[in-house]
C-alpha cells in the first residue's frame, strides 16, 4: 500500500484523509501544526512540528496541499530525499528558473512529480497541444467578487491577456492555467471575470487546433467545511493515489 505523507493539513488535506482507502496517511506537516495535530488525531499518523523530521519519516510520496510559497520552499528537498511528490499548487511552476530546477533535480535523484487535474478536467486531453498544432488555447474564469477580495455590483472583466500576466496581478488565481500551459506545452490566454451572482467558481477552456475544436466548462462545488477551496481539487488527488498501483491506465 502507498504511503503518503502530507505537506499542508487544511481543508484539502482533511478531505483526503476522510477518503484514503487504498493508500495510507503515514505522515503530515504543516507550518502551523494545529493543523497537523488535528489531522493526526483523525488519523493516527504522527505530526511533525519540523519539516527536516517529516521528510525523513518512512513514507512512500509526499502530496503537497499547502500553497505555492511551500513548494517553493520544499519541493526540491523532497525529490532529493528520494520520495516522489505530488504539487497541487501548480502555479509554483509560473517561475521558469524554478521549473527548469525541479525538472532537473527530478531527473538527478530519478523521482517523479505529479499535477493532479486539480479544479479543471481535460488536462489529458490537452497534452496533444505537444504534438500538433494549437492556434488558440483561452482559460475563462469567473468567480464571486468577494473570494477576489473586490466588490462590484456587475459582471465585469477584470483582466484579459497571457497567463504570465496575470500572475502578477492576481498571484492566487494561476494554478489553472499553469496546468494548462504544461499539460499542452502551450502558452495560455486568460480572462477572469468577477461576478456578483456566481455561487461557484467556473472555469471554461477554449481549444482550437488541427485537432478541432475543444470546449469545457467546469462550475465547481467547494469543499464541505471551505468554500475557498475546490472540492474537485481534492479528489483529484484521491483519484491520482488511488490508482498509482494500478496495472491498467487510461489516458496518456
């Protein structure tokens, strides 16, 4: 049975343990370890205060569940520690140096990192964008204001451009379409709307190539106990771990 080890014990991470038939939690850290703590005593797995003690615990892969500044930080320890690692918190990889660094250090230490689909579907899909030609890749979201910190009374665009763009202005809305650019190994446009009305998250991707035409819409419930957090991200990775072992895969 898979081992995990969990880097983040919020909301994400509580989920997983709730659902972890076919792999076992085995270790877990977070910055603040209240959370860890808590999770252990849902779970039995011992809580590391100090991430040194964490990633030397006998574990199989740690699924990082905390946020892009935690995978900056601890990624690449990680890989060099021997244990693969699984990032959610894929907009990390916006930093070119940083990618090309943990590509790197993957290879050296013959590790493996995973992006799980998080809150989109279609990634597989879109790994043709590596072969064949796509003239048009666009991510469209749109979110309630008041989880993008601004009020308005109208649907309004708040930003329409390349993906590298808008990492700047809105940092914590890019792991959507930094998945979107690996996966298809092609530059990504981007539109996020805030609307007063939405009661979900919505994520629609447009695709246009020599393949044909691609279009998914994703409207995404949020987490039980966090409606900041998507609950599709959350099985994505149950999904992943529970069929690591399995000897049929489908997709590419």
């Amino acid at each position: 049975m898979i081992r995990v080890g969990l880097l983040g014990c919020g909301n994400v991470a509580e989920v997983i343990a709730k659902d972890s038939a076919g792999f076992e939690i085995s270790a877990l850290y977070d910055v603040d370890f209240r959370h860890s703590k808590h999770l252990s005593e849902l779970t039995g797995a011992p809580a590391f205060e100090n991430f040194e003690e964490f990633i030397s615990s006998e574990f199989d892969i740690v699924v990082e569940a905390a946020s892009v500044s935690a995978v900056l930080t601890h990624a690449e320890d990680v890989l060099k520690s021997g244990k693969d690692i699984v990032i959610l918190s894929v907009g990390a990889f916006a930093d070119p140096e940083f990618a090309a660094a943990i590509k790197d250090t993957a290879k050296k230490s013959k590790r493996t990192v995973r992006i799980p689909s998080g809150a989109i579907m279609g990634l597989d899909n879109l790994k043709i964008g590596q072969i064949s030609e796509l003239k048009r890749l666009l991510l469209k979201t749109t979110k309630n204001p008041r989880s993008l910190g601004i009020e308005t009374d109208e649907k309004i665009l708040l930003f329409s451009g390349r993906a590298d763009e808008c990492i700047k202005q809105y940092p914590k809305n890019i792991n959507v379409a930094v998945a979107l650019e690996i996966a298809s190994g092609h530059e990504v446009d981007v539109e996020l709307w805030a609307d007063p009305e939405a009661d979900r998250n919505t994520h629609e991707i447009f695709a246009e190539g020599e393949f044909g035409e691609f279009y998914l819409r994703i409207r995404n419930n949020p987490c039980p106990d966090n409606p900041a957090t998507s609950y599709l991200a959350a099985l994505s990775i149950i999904t992943l771990l529970k069929n690591l072992e399995e000897p049929i895969k489908i997709g590419t």
